[in-house]
C-alpha cells in the first residue's frame, strides 16, 4: 500500500506524505512507533505529538507523588526489560521512554507541538489528509497519510472534570484540579481537602500529607484498592542468582499476569469472597477499630471499576497515623471557608483539590470526515475495540482497564503491521471492516456493559463511542487474557475485512 508520491486533488501543495500517521507520543505511540521500525521495516511514517515532548500522561500531569497504578512489568513494553520498582513514579516512566526512543533510534520520527484538528478520508484518492496547528509558530501544518494509527489516549488533557457545585465560586481558597496542578501551588501548613476516591486521589494524599496543616480526603463512595510493598520479590530473587534482565522481564510479566488472572476470575465467580480479600489488607493498615464498612467498602463488585495498588499501604499508614482523614459524605455545597457536607458537617479547607476524573476524548476530538460526509462515532460499530465500521485504513489503541494498557499497545502492533504487510503484499489501497451477513440482526449495546466495567469518566460520555454487538469480535472485550491468543489469530481474510 506504499504510496508515498500520492496526493489527493484538495490536498493542499505544502503537505507532507507519509505511508503511516502516527497521531500521540504517548506510551502507545511510542510502541506504535517501535513496532512499525521492526515489523514494517521501509514504511515511511510520521508521529504527530501536541505536547512539547514525550509521554502524554507522565508529562502532562505534574501532580505531588504521581505514579502510575499497574505494575511495570505488565505497563512497560514486552521488548523492553523494566528493572526498577514495580510502581513507578513519572519521572522514572519517562526516563524509561526515553530510553525506548533512544536506543531505537525513534526520535528522527517524532514532531512534537503538533496538534492535528481534521482529519479527511478520500475513496477516490484512498488517502487520509490531515490539518493542524504548531503550538510554537501558530502555523497550519498539512499531511497526507494511507494509514491513521490512532494513539492519542482516550481524555483531555487540556482539561480534567469538575462537577459544578453550589456554591464553588464564594470559596475564598484556591481550587485545582490535579490534571492542572499550578506549579506555584503552596500547600505548606495550609487545611487541604481532596475530592475524589480513586488512584489520583489515594496517590495525591500520603505525597503532600507531611507538609499540610491537615490533608482530608472526601468521598461520594469508596473505592477497592490493593494494598502491598513496592517489590516484586520473583524479580529480585532472580537478579540474586544473575539471571539476564530480559529473562527476568519475561517471567516476571508471565507470573503477574497469572496471578491477575485468578484475580479477575474470583471476581467474577467469587466476587464476595475477592472483596473479603481485598477489605482485609486494609484492615491490617488501620486495625479492627477503623470504620472499613463505610470508608473502604464500595457498593460495587471488585472489577467494576479499575483497581489501583497502593505502594507500601501509603495512604492507609497516613490514616492511621492521623496526617490524613477520611470523610464519606456529599456535598451539599462550598462556603466561603470550606464543604458544608448532607450530614451537616463543615470541611474547613485553604484549598481544596478535585480529584474527580477526566473528560473523555473521542479520538482525540478531531474533525473527522468521510468523502465529505462528517462522522458521528457513535453511530458505527466497534471492531474488538480497535477498529470501526465505515472508517477505512484507521486503528485505534483503546488499553485495558483490568491490566496494563500496554499490553494491548504490543498486541495491536502486531496486528496492524501484520495487516500492512498483508495489504502490501496484495497490493490492496484500503481496508475497512464491515458487518457480516449473519450480523446484520445483531442487537447493539454501549461501548461496554455498565454491568461489567462502569467507571464514571465511561458512564458520562458513553454516547459519543462507538457501539457493541453482542459477539466478541464486535466488542472491546478488556479480557487480555483471551484476546491475546485471539488477536495473533484473526484471520485478515476474514468476511468482517473489505479490501481495496
């Protein structure tokens, strides 16, 4: 499908070709990156990044203590040997990246301050056409690409979700949103409430605890957590008796992935006794005494919503130490000095931290269009998550919530270099998947079933994804376990792939 001389009749004269458009430099597009430079090796490609560097999440938030909440065995690349903690902190992510860059020599690909706005498919031409903008000139930029590999991430990162309460704009503190943290932020001494009960929030806590005056945490509703030591002692033991890093990788990835694998089976088939589980490693943090059942017991199943590892129980020794509180309420509304709460009790806060979630990004919000026809994502059908019904020559990397994502960032590049070489190979310009005939009656869904996974940044903004069916090669599963024996298995001449 190498097309590099190809314009279509509209593109403008200053674009630039590329045989793979990379859009996102984040950790599933620098994988992307790396898997085109092994797999589809002569494929002239282009990573567009917005931000001024590398690593999407791990850049942009600049949050005390932030880190991530899947373990880097499984978060780090299968290619590359992770050698460090298994939760790391930012900074040590993208040290890692870069690492990853450098050593594959990825940067000569890579345009960052690049932010694309529209994106326009010709049929006549089969031919994407892109438009943005440089954040450092203002300038418009213009490519063309045959192929779109979506790697932007799944939310804003311009700006992080606020629920508007009563109230907010009389309180005379300052109120952030840790996607936004203002690097000028003096918390020292000062009575802090955080809202939010989720891996940002139990991670923010015990990072700025010993240097407020007193940190809250407020919750509408607990959440699971996991809590142990920031060690994974199979690694270290194996390093005692000098086994190669990339051995060690390898393993250690295998027994975490085992091992989160009976977890997610027990949470299904023995969700009362995984929650027993789960309660009593908070337990031993903050002893008989402590009011598990209404500040660390969730209404919902283990696995409903993403369950984030706390390093060395932080956040739980900060409790128990009395550095930190939590209250389990509703607002009512903000006062001048603080949270007046449903129950009647008053928060008095200098600052107070929304740790509420994100905004979801459909495709990085760009303008899409289809032979001059706008496109509503919502109205096609998914693809096991990646692809979609109508869109031609177009992946996008959506990870896993109950594992790493990454894990889907390696399978998916597999899948899409097999898939160039196979166009390649058959001289075909463009590929789109279509319903099959014995799907056309098939009943469609949300993205994902609420029954099943149903955090609130997925609740709110579920109308603007794609649709379900109800077999799994119409589904985004978020079942690693399966899709990575699936996956390596489609067959790419299947009746769900249309060639051109």
């Amino acid at each position: 499908m190498t097309n590099s001389g190809k314009r279509a009749g509209s593109t403008p004269e200053q674009a630039e070709h590329f045989d793979v458009l990379i859009v996102g430099a984040g950790i599933s597009g620098v994988g992307a990156a790396y898997h085109l430079t092994q797999q589809c090796p002569g494929r002239r490609f282009v990573v567009l990044e917005g931000l001024e560097s590398f690593g999407g999440t791990w850049l942009m938030h600049r949050y005390p203590g932030i880190r991530s909440d899947s373990d880097l065995y499984t978060f780090g690349y299968r290619f590359k040997p992770w050698t460090g903690p298994p939760i790391a902190t930012a900074e040590e992510i993208l040290t890692y990246m870069g690492e990853v860059i450098d050593d594959n020599d990825l940067g000569q690909h890579i345009r960052y301050g690049h932010k694309i706005t529209r994106a326009e498919w010709s049929s006549e031409e089969n031919l994407w056409t892109l438009d943005g903008i440089r954040s450092d000139t203002g300038e418009a930029v213009h490519f063309t690409a045959n192929f779109l590999w979506m790697c932007q991430g799944y939310y804003r990162h311009s700006q992080g979700y606020t629920p508007e309460w009563e109230g907010m704009e009389r309180f005379e503190g300052e109120i952030v949103h840790p996607q936004t943290w203002p690097e000028d932020l003096d918390y020292q001494g000062k009575n802090v409430v955080v809202i939010g009960s989720g891996a940002t929030a139990a991670t923010l806590v015990p990072a700025i605890a010993a240097e407020c005056g007193h940190v809250t945490l407020l919750q509408r509703s607990p959440t699971y957590f996991i809590p142990g030591r920031n060690v994974n002692e199979l690694a270290d033991q194996l390093r005692v008796l000098d086994i190669d890093e990339t051995w060690i990788h390898e393993i250690t990835r295998r027994k975490i992935l085992h091992d989160q694998a009976a977890i997610t089976q027990l949470a299904f088939e023995q969700p009362e006794l995984l929650k027993e589980e789960l309660l009593g490693a908070v337990r031993d943090y903050l002893g008989p005494d402590y009011d598990i059942e209404k500040h660390f017991t969730p209404k919902y199943r283990p696995w409903r919503q993403r369950i984030a590892f706390v390093p060395d129980g932080d956040i739980f020794k900060g409790i128990a130490s009395g550095a930190a509180t939590v209250v389990t309420d509703e607002i009512d509304e903000f006062t001048e000095k603080g949270i007046l709460l449903k129950s009647g009790e008053v928060l008095g806060a200098d600052i107070i931290v929304t740790a509420t979630g994100f905004n979801l990004s459909v495709l990085g919000d760009i303008d899409f269009v289809i032979d001059k026809e706008p496109l509503d994502f919502a109205k096609t059908v998914t693809y096991r998550g990646m692809m979609f019904t109508g869109v031609p020559n177009m992946l996008w990397i959506f990870g896993y919530f109950r594992a790493s994502w990454t894990l889907r960032v390696d399978l998916l590049g597999d899948f899409v270099c097999r898939l160039l070489n196979r166009m390649e190979a058959s001289g075909s310009q463009s590929v789109k998947v279509v319903l099959r005939p014995e799907d056309e009656d098939m009943e469609l869904g949300s993205w994902i079933d609420p029954e099943n996974f149903n955090p609130g940044y997925l609740m709110r903004n579920m109308h603007l994804l794609p649709q379900r069916g109800d077999k799994p090669e119409w589904q985004h599963t978020q079942d690693y376990w399966t899709e990575r024996h699936q996956i390596p298995a489609i067959d790419l001449e299947g009746a769900e792939f249309d060639y051109e």
